[in-house]
C-alpha cells in the first residue's frame, strides 16, 4: 500500500472529485459547478489525480471529459482488508481475555465456598 | 470515507464486556497489538474521562523491529473517552502524536453494547482512512497480524 494514495485522497476537494466521478465521467465544467471551486483549482486537483492514476481523461469536442481508474481503488480495498484483519484480531484477544475473567471469577467462587 | 464495522457476540455478561473497556485490568487483559502489552497509568471512564497508558513492545521480535525503525520500546499513549454511556456506548478518541514529521492528529474507535438473550452483542466501529496515512504503529501491527495468523494456521492444522 502507498501511504501517497491515502495522501491523495485526504484532500477534501479531491475526495470530492473522486465522489462525483463515481456516478461516471464529467466534463471540467460539470465538476466546478459540483465541487464549488473555480476552475483552476478543480483543473490543479484533477492533474494531480491524473499523475497518480486516479482518472482518465478523454476528449471529446471541446470539452474534456474525467472519469475513475480502478486500480488505485483495488490497492485501497485490499489495504482496507488488511486494516479490518488487524482489527478482527484485536477482538480474538478481547474475546480471550474475556473467558479468561470468566474462569477467574468462576475459580474465586468456588474456593469461597470452600 | 470508508468506515469498518466488526460485529462480535459473547457468551458472557454485559458487565465483563464493559469493563474489559473500562477497567485497568480489563483494558490491559486485551488492548494493544500482537507483541506489545499495555501499562495504564490512568484511566477514567465517565464522559470526557482521561485514557493515558504505556504501550510497550514486549515481544522480541517487536522489540527489534522497533529499534530498527528508530522507535522507542515504549510509547506514552493519550486518548479520551469523549463519549460514555454506561454499559451501551462509548468513544475512544486517540491521539496519535508518535510519528516523525506528522502532524498530531485524532484517531476514533465507537464501540457499541447490547444484550441479546443470554449472549452480548459488540460492535466496534473503526476509522482507517483516517489513520491509514499514518500510523507506524498500525503497520506494526499489520505485521504481527500475519505473524499470529501463520501461528493459528499452523495450530489448526
């Protein structure tokens, strides 16, 4: 995983960007009007996503057209993946800790009643 | 962005559930990844309650991989409970300010509690995009994950 995707993406603008390519491909023009920036900040943030293979770009006319690669979000699901495993076995060790209170207790009781 | 939710059931009773969450002992009988171990110094659990431990790598291997990458053994870890209902629903907001040249930032863990018959249901909510650009720690962890998944497999098999 390349910490420079999670980088990419942590850019409030550009994570709009990316949310509103993924009803499908724009035009420049169509994403000022969403994402509320003027149009050389939305051009800046949609070079950046083309360098790092975030977007594709197409003619067409006189208008250039934007739409999502798959690959970046390939590598994000498969890091994702990985997070929730770490995660999965936190809760194993909490699930352990959990009946080993239990036996303790249980042990404590029991020799109480001695 | 993305949020992962882990759903757990227990066979065990609301009151050990909570307090493996809210206790010392009970927070350090769990807390950490594989090959550290945690030493809490203060833990207040009411709304807005203070969180600070140690989060010390125990391991060798972890040990090593630490002084490799140039980190201490041991790191002092601060956090909030910035929500708390008892025994439903609490918030855990770390701070994460160990990492060379990254700015501090706030890491959030929700976890939620509910009894269903004779069992409790926990369901932890997780943040990672938030963390991910980020934490060494969390790429420790990563790692010593594969480490215990090789050694349940094996113990499986």
């Amino acid at each position: 995983m390349h910490i420079e995707t999670f980088q990419v993406l942590a850019d409030p603008v550009r994570l709009h960007i990316v949310d509103a390519l993924r009803a499908g491909e724009r035009s420049v023009n169509d994403l000022v009007d969403t994402v509320d920036i003027d149009q050389s900040g939305v051009s800046r943030h949609l070079r950046i996503l083309y360098e790092r293979g975030f977007v594709d770009v197409r003619p067409d006319g006189q208008r250039r057209l934007y739409s999502l690669r798959p690959e970046p979000f390939h590598e994000l699901d498969a890091w994702i993946s990985g997070y929730r495993n770490l995660w999965e076995a936190r809760l194993d060790r909490f699930g352990d800790a959990l009946r080993r209170r239990q036996v303790a207790r249980a042990k404590r009781h029991k020799e109480r009643k001695k | 962005m993305t949020n992962i939710t882990i759903e757990r059931t227990y066979k065990a009773s609301l009151a050990d559930v909570w307090a493996l969450w809210t206790t010392k002992d009970g927070f350090e009988s769990w807390w950490g990844p594989e090959g550290f171990r945690v030493d809490v110094r203060r833990l207040e659990a009411r709304p807005g309650g203070e969180l600070h431990y140690a989060m010390i790598a125990d391991a060798p291997q972890q040990v090593e991989a630490m002084k490799r990458m140039g980190q201490p053994v041991s790191h002092e870890t601060h956090g909030t409970f910035t929500e708390l209902r008892p025994r439903q629903r609490l918030v855990l907001t770390h701070v994460i300010d160990f990492l060379p040249g990254v700015t501090p930032y706030e890491s959030t863990i929700v976890a939620e509690f509910s009894e269903v018959e004779d069992r409790v249901r926990m369901v932890v909510t997780l943040h990672p995009m938030h963390d991910a650009a980020f934490s060494r720690m969390q790429v420790q962890g990563f790692t010593s994950q594969l480490t215990k998944l090789d050694r349940r497999f094996s113990f499986q098999s």
